[in-house]
C-alpha cells in the first residue's frame, strides 16, 4: 500500500487489479520463474513501438514477444535476419526502425541462408555467444524461402528461424500461399466459381516438413499462448543447430476479421485443432498442447471475412465438413484431445 | 614461388593468401576446381579460421555471403553462368547494401541453348548491378586480380567480381608466381567493416528507402564506382611495387603508341590478338591492341586518351547486344564521344567458339582496309543460318532451332576446331 | 614454340598426359600451356588436350590447329575423328597401338612423312604390366621425349614424382623408362 503524496521509485508501480492466480501474460505478481518476459520491466523491446503495423496485427505481437525472449535467453546476444514481408516493412520505413538490436534485410527468400551466412561470420570471428533468428513470414518461409530453408536445415547451422504465419502474402495484398487454408478467399483465390477461394488438396506442412529434416528443435506456437510461445523460443535457444518456430498469428486486415479478436481467433484455431501446438525434437514429436475446449470449426471460421462465402442462406456444408475433418484429423494425428 | 598448375588452383592458392573467412559456393562447371582447391584446403587444415559451407543453389551462396560479410567476416564465392543468373537478385543487393564480397567468375555462356564453354555474357549479364568488374588476360593476373579485388572490395566497401576466361584459363595449366603470405599480409591488411551486425552497436541493415532518399542512396554507389577509377590504378601501382609485376589497372596498352588501328577486348584473347598485331607489325602496319581490365567503372577518360590518336578501332567481343550488337562498343563508343575515327565491333567466341589466329589476321586485315561491317559476327557459318532461315519460311512447325542445326553440322566429335 | 595436340578418349588420362608434359617443361626452365577441349564429361567419349612449349611467355589461346606432334592414345578414333587435321609434314606422330603403323592401314598416310618421327608403341600394355591400369599417358610421353628430344627423360621422371603420390609414381616411372627405351630403339633402327 502506497501512501498518497508520496512519489514513487521508478522500480515500484501503482498496482492495479490482477488476479494472482492467472497466467495472464502481464502478470507481474507471479514468481520470477513464472512471470512472462513481457512483465519484465527490464525486457529489451526489441521490437519497439513506433513500428506501422496494423490495429490488431498477430505478427507484431508475435515478433515482439519471440525475440525479447530470445534476447533475454541469450543474455541479450542476439542478431536478427529478417525476410521482406509485413514484418519487415512495417517495422523499418525508412529513416525509422523500431529494432533496439542488430537486424539485418536482405531479399524475400533468402533469410535463411543470411542467417547461415552470419552465423558462420560469428563462428569464425570467434563470437560464440552471439546468436541468430530469422524470420519471415509464410510467404518468405513456406514458398519463395523454401529453398534456402531446407538448405540451413540440412547443414544444421546454427539458427532459428520464426515463421509467422498469418496464411497468406499479406504485405503484398494478400495473395495466396502454400500456407493458405482450404476455401480461404484471397486475391488469388477469389470467391467465386465451382470452387470459391482455396482449393483443398494443395498448402504444405512445414513444421512436418523442418521435422523430416531431422533438426535439433521444432514446435508450433501461437499468440494465443504467449507464456508457451516465450517457453518454446527460451527452450529453442538453449539448443543449438538447426531450429525453427512456426507461430499462427491472425491477421484482421487479411482475414477479414476484427483487431479486437486476434487473440480469440488464435484461440480458436488451436481450440479446433486447426493448428495443432507441440513441440518436435529430431523428428520426434516430443509434447502438445492438449485441446481444453473443442470447438466446432465454425466458430473459428465465421468470425473472418474471408470464409463469409461459407456461410449465408446457403451454408456450403459440403465444404465445412472437410475443414471439420481436417481439424478432427490434426485432433488424432497429434493426440489432442484425451 | 613459381609453379606449374592449373589455373583455377593458382586462383585457389591466392584466395587462401587473402585469408577469407567465409567461403560458401555451388557448384557450376567451369568454376568448381577453384572451389574445390579451396574447399580441400580447409579440411585439410591448410587454410584455417575459414568456415567453407555448401550452399544449396548459388542464391544460397551469395545469400550466406552477405549475411557472412554484414557480421564482419572476409567472404568469398565463385560462380558463372546460369549460377550468376539465379543469384541476380541477391548480387544487386550485395551491391546496394555496400558489402565487400569478392566473387570469381569463371565466364561461361548463358543458356538457351545450354553451353558449357566460355564468352562473357554471364558477367556482362550483371555489369550495372553496381560490382566492380575486373577481367584477367592471364592466369597470373586472375590470381593477382583476386588479392587486389580483397583490399579494393574492403576500402570502397562495394563487391568485385574477378572474371576469369572458363576453360581457356581456368583450366589450362600455366607457370605462374604464387606470392608468399607475408607479402599479400603486408598488401592486404585485416577487414575492417563499414558496417557491422554487432550486439554491442546494433543498426539496422536493409531498410526500406523510398522515392525521397533512393536517388541519393544510388548516387553514392555511383560515385563509388567512379571513386574505383582511380582507386584500381593505385593499388595495381602498389601490387606492381611489392610483387614485381604489373596486374590489374584500368586498361593495358599494347604497341599503341603509333597505332592506326586499335584492337579492344577482355580477357584471353588479347594474347592471340598481341601475336597477330606482331605478326602484322613485322609486315608494316600500324597497328595495336588494348586490353580493358576494369569493365566497371568503365574506364572512359583513359580509353579515349589511348584511342585518340587512331584511324579505327576494332572492339572484339564475347558477347551480345541481341538486336543491337556490341556491349564493350558501347562503352567504348562513350569514350569516344565527340571524336571522329571508324569504329568496327566484332562478336566472336560465343559459346567457345575459338578465336584463331588465322581468322584474327584476315578480320585485322580487313579492318584496315575499312572492308568490315559495322558489326561482324566472326567466323559465321552463313551457309547454315541460310538453309535454317529458309526452312523457317517453308512451314510453321520446324522444330527447336538449335537442335536442327547441330543436326545440319553433323557430328561435333569429328571436329578438331 | 612447339606445339603437342592429344588425342584419345575420357578416362585415359588425355588431359593428365597434357598437363604433365607441361610440367615437364616447365621442370626444364621453359613456358609451357596445357589444356583441354571439353565435350562432354563422360567416360569413353573422344577428347582432345594440348599443350605448347616455348622458351618464351606463350600468349596464344587458339586450340592447337597445326600440331608439331601429334600423340594418339586410342587407335579407335583412327577412323572417327579427323585426328591428323593440320599435322605439319615435318611432324611427330605417336600411336598407341600393339599394331604398327602399316597394320593400321595408314602405310600410304604415313609415307609423306619422316620415318624416323612416327613411332607406335603399346602403350596400354606398358601401363597394365608396370602399373596396372590400361592409362597409356606416361609411356606415351616418354616415348615422345624419345622421338622428339622436346623435354628430357629426367624431367618426365621429375614431372611424375611431382603429380602422383610415391607408390603410383615409381610404377609410373618404371613404365616411363620401358616406353623411352622402346620409343627410343625405334627411332635407331626408324622402323615403323
């Protein structure tokens, strides 16, 4: 308790109401061990505020919590690569940049091998502890970045690359991508025709795909659950070689969706099994997030615009049945649910 | 200490002189021995603090090259043709991000059709990306050129391609002079980055320019390039002073002092070109070669001083304008602005075509007695583009065009030329 | 300057046989430039290799069109390739072949020249016998430093100690010394 009048030292704040036994993701009044790095007054805001990205964007909240998270496992030793993409355009118009840390740019489908390139550079100047992220987004990961991707998985070097995933080619106006779900629409993939928006049958699996290459680490993550993203990217960092991250993170301009329900969507994409969480070491999948509420797909799907032609008069309920397979697959395939 | 080897090892040997730190390649023919040379010296151990790394594709090796050369380390690729194509994206952007990567190409042609054999179009390909491009008449000077291109890339803080004839010199065995270590130590000093991805100072590299700053941003590579101007001179003077030899420069002249006709090329053929101009110097005419060794910056101010005085010019290329000619005529055409004398451009060696020196001697000859086109495609076989432009115009479906003539030609085994 | 052209095919040591020539040479106080015409990189197909010797810088980068000498690993290209296309009349030719050269059916082709330069020997068996690889490069070039008195027969011995590790060396060098004495036993009694 405060006295009124009395002016505070800067390591004190006026404590507003939090509920102790929460893990909401600011809460300062848990243990140390348990607190979020976000509720740490001395988090390093790496990515700091300033930046341009959109009301409500997953991949700024995502990319934000990622690395000062890294920072804060690294002892603040950290060097980020980063692909053309939103995140990468939002976070430095030029002469601006919202990076407190060493970032470097190069080309949409190359950050991967950069950070390969720079991790090699510390190696053989001798700076062992300063380590590497990259990141991109699906785009820059899935497609146009796949190459170089497997390449770096392949060697093994020293890097961990983030993925965030928000399903589409955003930053160019939203275009369809590998990671594109069934039946979203998309510039690409407008909804009209026998078959509106994505096709089923296409989009690949990366999180599989980095596991196939037998890497040290891989999981999924969401900015549903900061307190398991910061976890998995800590845990990520104290290995080394090859690692990657795959986080979901909503996009409402893209998706069609409200700002306010990024995190709601991301939630409910988990809680479907439309994105499964777990964790994978050496091609084996070591953990997963169970599902604590199943929701039916719909849920999910009707608060984004771009599923809307789903809905209506005439529910194409052909269509949902396969998402809802889909999602029930994931549920098995990963052991979701007890 | 000289030795007798082949050249892609001479430039292997010299590479690791510069003790590089990174290296990263793919492998591309006719490059792969000199990756292979330095690859072997460091698992071996004989080239140490060097991370060699395989890369996926070349976008992958100069992709690790630039991130490799941002955290500060000396770095280093090879690639020619098709290879440089697939890494364009990421060579202008080593340029445009000021990196100091030093790159060989071993120049081969560019496909379709699919050619393993040396001309120049792959680096011409990339000659406004903003690298410095530095062409070896020798296999002595490609591998002078690589220790020159370090310690240029490094004080400019701009990439430079060291090209390289494929086959013609990357694989011949010639006698050359392999400098000691302490020598190339004295002449290249350690790498100190302009920029730096460092904890302890972090920037941010790369960012987004737009239409207020880009021009600015251009200008200065530009003025970069011609900062080079003088800048090669220099340090070939320096290299010409410690290691006893002259390599590198802007241009070389070769009896011009009196020359009425000038030849102008790049690279390995200036050596077949020197022996014709002797032998028709020994018959009376006034005639002489240069060799431009610095492609980019182009080396106008010097290249109009040399060419003044003459009556004609002949630029021999081993390239292609398609549509249009002479790419080294255009430069060439620059440096003559204003003066009036008959220029000739010459396409020859495409695809490795041999430039001989019989037909060298009749091309002069004709030259010299203003009997050239404005542009001449060297030893073409006109009786085969006739009967293949006549079977065009006979019906639709001819078939692909390359695979027609080779069947016209007959078999390429039989043929010594 | 003196001018080698090598004909043979992919796997025999063609490029390897031009190469060590200019090693030789070089062993010798002398320029030398050795290098290949590539086709394909395929084992069997007919390739080419070549290489100048001079006392001064050799600046020529044309394939070898006038040869001083020809060297012919495989007699099967004898009639596939045009293998004696722009050998001067005053030329050198070695042939590798149990055959000589009227067995060949090249009696009335190698009538214009000087009998004295031709020489077949078999080559293949030297190797397969002293090495135990049918790579006829090194008896061949022995026997051409025979024949031409080009390089030495010290510095073809000098030059293979310098390329292949000992054990292969020291075969390679007895192999060398039968071709020079048989290369050289011919061209005494200029039998063909």
């Amino acid at each position: 308790m405060i006295e009124p009048g009395r002016t505070m030292p800067y390591s004190m704040q006026e404590v507003k109401f939090y509920q102790t036994g929460t893990f909401t993701v600011g809460n300062r009044l848990l243990d140390e061990t348990e607190r979020a790095v976000q509720a740490n007054m001395q988090r390093t805001n790496s990515l700091n505020s300033g930046h341009r990205a959109c009301q409500g964007c997953g991949e700024a909240l995502g990319a934000r919590y990622a690395i000062d998270a890294a920072m804060r496992a690294t002892n603040n030793q950290i060097i980020a690569v980063n692909a053309t993409g939103c995140l990468e355009v939002f976070s430095t118009p030029y002469p601006e940049s919202s990076w407190q840390i060493p970032w470097i740019h190069s080309l949409f489908g190359n950050a991967a091998a950069v950070a390969s390139g720079v991790a090699a550079a510390l190696r053989v100047t001798g700076h062992t502890n300063t380590r590497v992220v990259a990141q991109g987004g699906d785009g820059g990961t899935t497609d146009i970045g796949f190459g170089c991707l497997s390449g770096m998985f392949e060697r093994n070097d020293d890097v961990l690359y983030i993925c965030y995933d928000n399903e589409a080619y955003m930053n160019t106006g939203v275009q369809r991508s590998s990671a594109t779900p069934p039946t979203a629409r998309t510039a690409t993939t407008m909804a009209v025709g026998k078959e509106p928006g994505n096709v089923f049958g296409t989009g690949k699996n990366v999180p599989l795909i980095a596991m196939a290459h037998f890497i040290p680490y891989v999981a999924t993550a969401s900015v549903a659950n900061l307190h398991d993203l910061e976890f998995k990217v800590t845990k990520a960092m104290s290995m080394h070689g090859a690692r990657y991250i795959h986080i979901h993170v909503p996009c409402p301009l893209g998706w069609g969706s409200a700002p306010a329900d990024t995190i709601k969507l991301a939630r409910l994409a988990v809680e479907t099994g439309l994105f499964p969480l777990f964790e994978a070491e050496d091609g084996e999948i070591t953990g997963r997030t169970k599902i604590r509420r199943k929701a039916p797909v719909e849920d999910y799907l009707k608060l984004q615009k771009r599923f809307s032609h789903l809905f209506g008069p005439k529910p194409d309920d052909a269509r949902l049945a396969r998402i809802q397979a889909n999602a029930d697959r994931n549920i098995a395939k990963f052991g979701l649910l007890d | 200490m000289l030795k007798q080897t082949e050249g892609s090892h001479a430039v292997a040997e010299a590479i690791a002189l510069c003790r590089p730190q990174v290296i990263c390649a793919y492998p591309i023919t006719p490059q792969t021995h000199i990756v292979e040379g330095v690859g072997e010296m460091v698992k071996d151990g004989t080239l140490v603090n060097c991370e060699f790394i395989n890369v996926e594709s070349e976008f992958a090796a100069m992709s690790v090259a630039i991130g490799a050369s941002a955290a500060g380390a000396r770095t280093y690729t090879a690639t020619s043709s098709q290879g440089l194509l697939f890494m364009a994206e990421a060579v202008y952007n080593a340029a445009g991000l000021g990196l100091p990567i030093v790159m060989t190409i071993g120049n081969r042609a560019i496909g379709a059709p699919i050619n393993i054999w040396n001309d120049h179009s792959d680096s011409m390909s990339m000659r406004d990306a903003g690298w410095i491009q530095l062409f070896a008449v020798t296999n002595q000077e490609a591998l002078d050129l690589h220790i020159q291109a370090f310690r240029l890339a490094e004080e400019l803080s701009c990439p430079v391609m060291v090209c390289m004839d494929g086959f013609i010199l990357t694989h011949a065995y010639d006698r050359v002079d392999i400098p000691g270590q302490a020598d190339v130590d004295a002449y290249l000093p350690p790498f100190q980055p302009r920029q730096i991805l460092d904890p302890a100072d972090p920037v941010t590299i790369g960012a987004l320019v737009g239409p207020e700053a880009f021009t600015e941003v251009r200008y200065l590579g530009h003025h970069k390039q011609l900062r080079a101007l003088s800048l090669i001179p220099k340090l070939a003077s320096e290299f010409a002073t410690r290691f006893g030899r002259d390599s590198g420069g802007l241009i070389r002249e070769y009896r011009t002092e009196d020359a009425e006709t000038i030849v102008v090329a790049l690279g390995s053929v200036i050596g077949t070109v020197q022996d014709v101009v002797d032998e028709l110097r020994e018959s009376g005419e006034r005639i002489g070669a240069i060799s431009i060794c610095s492609f980019r910056p182009f080396p106008v101010a010097v290249l109009r001083e040399a060419l003044q005085a003459a009556k004609r010019v002949v630029v021999l290329e081993k390239c292609l304008a398609v549509g249009l000619g002479g790419i080294v005529s255009d430069g060439v055409r620059k440096s003559l602005s204003g003066i009036q004398l008959k220029g000739y451009t010459v396409i020859a060696g495409l695809g490795g075509r041999a430039i001989t020196v019989t037909s060298l001697r009749q091309l002069f000859r004709d030259a010299i007695a203003d009997e050239l086109e404005q542009v001449t495609f060297l030893d073409l076989n006109a009786e085969v583009v006739s009967h293949e432009l006549e079977r065009e115009a006979q019906a639709r479906r001819t078939g692909p065009t390359a695979e027609a003539i080779l069947r016209r030609m007959g078999t390429v085994a039989s043929q010594i030329g | 300057m003196f001018q080698v052209r090598i004909h043979g095919r992919g796997g025999q040591g063609v490029v390897s046989g031009a190469e060590l020539l200019s090693v030789a040479a070089f062993i010798e106080g002398r320029y030398a430039q050795a290098f290949p015409s590539f086709g394909s990189e395929r084992m069997g197909a007919p390739v080419m290799a070549f290489c100048r010797i001079d006392v001064r810088e050799i600046r020529l980068r044309e394939p070898v069109m006038a040869p001083d000498a020809l060297i012919i690993q495989d007699p099967t290209l004898l009639h596939q390739v045009d293998l004696f296309n722009g050998l001067i009349k005053t030329g050198f030719i070695l042939l590798n072949s149990t055959r000589s050269f009227s067995e060949l059916g090249l009696e009335a082709f190698v009538a214009s020249f000087r009998r004295e330069r031709l020489c077949t020997l078999p080559a293949t068996e030297i190797a397969l016998k002293h090495v135990g690889r049918p790579v006829p490069n090194v008896p061949l070039l022995a026997a051409f430093a025979a024949i031409t008195g080009q390089i030495r027969q010290e510095s073809v011995i000098k030059a293979i100690r310098e390329k292949f590790p000992s054990a292969i060396a020291e075969k390679n060098v007895a192999a060398a010394a039968e071709a020079f004495e048989f290369a050289r036993k011919r061209s005494e009694t200029a039998d063909a």
